[in-house]
C-alpha cells in the first residue's frame, strides 16, 4: 500500500511518510498528484492502527 510513499524507520520500526513535513509531530505532505491520493486512500484503509489521515484539497 503506497511504498513509494512510506518506508518502515530501522530506528522504531514505524512507518515514515516521505517527503513529507513534520508539524508539531503529524507529517504533512501537499502534492497535486492523484495518483498519490488515491494509493494514500488504500494505505488508510490498510493502516491497522488508524493513524493515516487522508484529506483532498
């Protein structure tokens, strides 16, 4: 789901967004790519902690 967007941190074994900005401890990432989205929708519904927020602007 989406790995080229996420990669597992060998520090903590969390999944890290890419190239994304890190605000008070969320990590943002605006991008006017779809396809993006969408593989980000998938990787939100596959998520088994429910952490990944996926917004559309």
């Amino acid at each position: 789901m989406a790995p080229e967007q996420y990669r597992i941190s060998k520090k903590d074994g969390k999944s890290v967004l890419l190239q994304s900005v890190d605000k008070k401890g969320f990590h943002t990432l605006k991008s006017p790519d779809d396809s993006i989205y969408e593989a980000n929708i998938k990787a939100k519904a596959a998520c088994p902690v429910n952490i990944i927020s996926v917004k559309q602007v």
